[in-house]
C-alpha cells in the first residue's frame, strides 16, 4: 500500500515538473513587455469626474439641509402638541 | 425661530453664491499641465478635508467638556459637528477617487493618507452609531471615540509627508500657483461658511430637541398630577 501511494506520489511530481517546463517559456514571455502598435489609449472624460464631484458636494450638502429642516418641523411640530395638551389639562401645578 | 429663518435664507445664499461666483473663479483658474482639467477637483476636495479636520476638532472639544465637565451644551455641539465629520468626510472620500481615477488611473490606493482618512471616517461614523444604539452609556461611549478621531487627525495630516504615498503632499497649497489661489481661497472661505451654517442649523435642532424631552418628563408629571 505505502509503496503505491510513494510511486504515485513520484508519477505526480515528475507530472507537476514536466508541466512547469513545459510552461517556463510562456511564464518567462509573459515578463517581458512588448510593443504592441495601433493600441487604443484610455482617455476619460475629465468633465464627467470633476461634475460628478462638484455635484455630489452640493447635493449632500442640500440633502443635509432639508433633513435638519424636517426634523425641526417635526421638533416644532411635537412641541406644538404637547403644549396643546397641557392647556388641556388644566393649569400647571 | 425667526434667527433660524435668516440662518436658512444665509445657507441659501451661501449656496447660490458657491453656484454662481466659486465655480466662475475656478473656471478661470489656469489649467494644471500635467493633471489637466480633472485637477479642478482640488478647489473642494481640499476644503472639504479641512472641514471634515474642524468638525472632528470641535467634536472632540465638545466631548471633553461632556466627560470631564458634563456640559450637556458641548454634548450637543459634539453631536452636531459628528454629523458634519461624516458628511464632509463623505465629500472628500467621493471626490477623491473621482480626481484619482483620472490622474492616477485607480479608484483607489490602500496608501497611508487614503487609508487613515478612511479610517476617520468609520471612527466618526462609529461615533453617531454608538451615540444612536449605545444605550444609557451611548454618549459616554461615543464621547471617548471622538476623542480618537482626534488624534487621527494629524496621523491624516502628516502621513503624506511621513510616508511614501501616491497622494500629494501638504505643501501643495503653500506653494500653489498664485492665478490658482483666488479659485482655492474663496472655495474654502464659501465651504467655511457654509460649514458654519450647517453647525449653527444642526446645534439648534439637537438644542429643539432637548427641550422638547424636557417638557415631555414635565408633562409626564404633569398630566399624572390632572387626571
């Protein structure tokens, strides 16, 4: 039994380095730059990113003000209510 | 009410003014040669970094007043400049990669500047969870990592200058070219003021909001003492 797992692990091995080999060329090429000509050069549009960033501030920046502004309406609002229901109530003791 | 009436109309009018007068003056900021039209981004990135800077400086102070004095006034001055830490710490994190995508080729980079701002973030963010789900002991808690949003900040400041990074460095504004200036300084002197706004508008509803507690154990008591 140990001797066919040890010949089986010797028939893998000599599999395994057969195929580094066999692939050293293509890795080793794949090191090296080469020239490639009639590439398309990446080109971003600027105008996108810097409106995408100005935009972006202000409208945090409103979305912020309009949640400060409603919850104050809603402040306000509860306020009104509770002091609605005091008067209700009677005078303070 | 009325005072908070005119503070609206002035963030409006901050507003208008950052829509109308900042982006002209930028527009007519000369180009940079190596960056192009994308480096435009700086005008607000940079300023939003400083307020981003300020807000965790004054929620820091207003959590030490809360610890060590129980001032409940720097409580809520805390709480409101937490808020403004992540929203302008949101704006420069945004605006970053949009500026680096195009100069840098990358969205991001997991260098000492771009990290340890993203880490100031997720302390402030931190900060208003633990003040939100924290409990009883929620303000205490939150007050003690405002504390160590604080001492991130010069970590921030300093990395690009202590550390090799792709991001540039702090003596970018001192030695900014002199048509650029007028672009950059009225950009951070319109985010200031709104910044100053925002605070101002956020104290005022934490203070609305204290008060009305107030009243509500008033009439618990009081509405008990009637029936």
């Amino acid at each position: 039994m140990k001797r066919k797992i040890r010949s089986s692990a010797r028939a893998l091995l000599a599999g395994a380095l057969a195929l580094l080999c066999w692939l050293a060329p293509t890795l080793a090429a794949a090191q090296e730059f080469q020239k490639v000509s009639g590439a398309v050069r990446e080109e971003l549009p600027a105008g996108r990113f810097v409106a995408a960033a100005y935009g972006f501030i202000w409208i945090a920046v409103l979305l912020y003000v309009v949640s400060i502004a409603r919850g104050l309406g809603r402040v306000r609002k509860d306020l009104g209510d509770l002091k609605s229901k005091l008067d209700r109530a009677g005078p303070r003791p | 009410m009325r005072s908070l009436g005119t503070a609206f109309v002035a963030t409006a009018i901050a507003v208008a003014v950052g829509f109308l007068i900042v982006p002209t003056l930028i527009v007519g900021a000369p180009l940079e040669p190596v960056m192009g039209l994308v480096q435009k981004i700086f005008y607000f990135h940079v300023p939003c970094a400083t307020m981003l800077f300020l807000s965790t400086f004054v929620c820091a102070g207003g959590s030490v007043a809360y610890l060590f004095r129980g001032s409940e006034r720097g409580d809520r001055l805390a709480a409101s400049a937490g808020e403004l830490a992540v929203l302008f710490g949101l704006c420069t994190l945004v605006t970053g990669p949009l500026w680096g995508r195009k100069a840098w080729g990358v969205w991001w980079q997991w260098d000492a500047r771009l990290t340890s701002a993203l880490l100031l973030e997720l302390i402030m963010i931190a900060y208003l969870l633990a003040r939100r789900y924290g409990g009883p002991a929620g303000r205490k808690l939150s007050a003690a990592l405002a504390l160590f949003a604080a001492i991130d900040v010069p970590l921030v400041y300093k990395s690009v200058d202590i550390w090799r990074t792709v991001h540039p460095k702090t003596t970018v504004v001192p030695t900014l070219d002199p048509r650029m200036r007028p672009a950059f300084w009225s950009a951070f002197l319109l985010m200031l003021l709104v910044w100053s706004l925002l605070l101002a508008l956020r104290v005022r509803l934490e203070a609305a909001r204290a008060e009305l507690a107030a009243l509500e154990l008033d009439a618990e008591d009081i509405l008990e003492a009637a029936s």
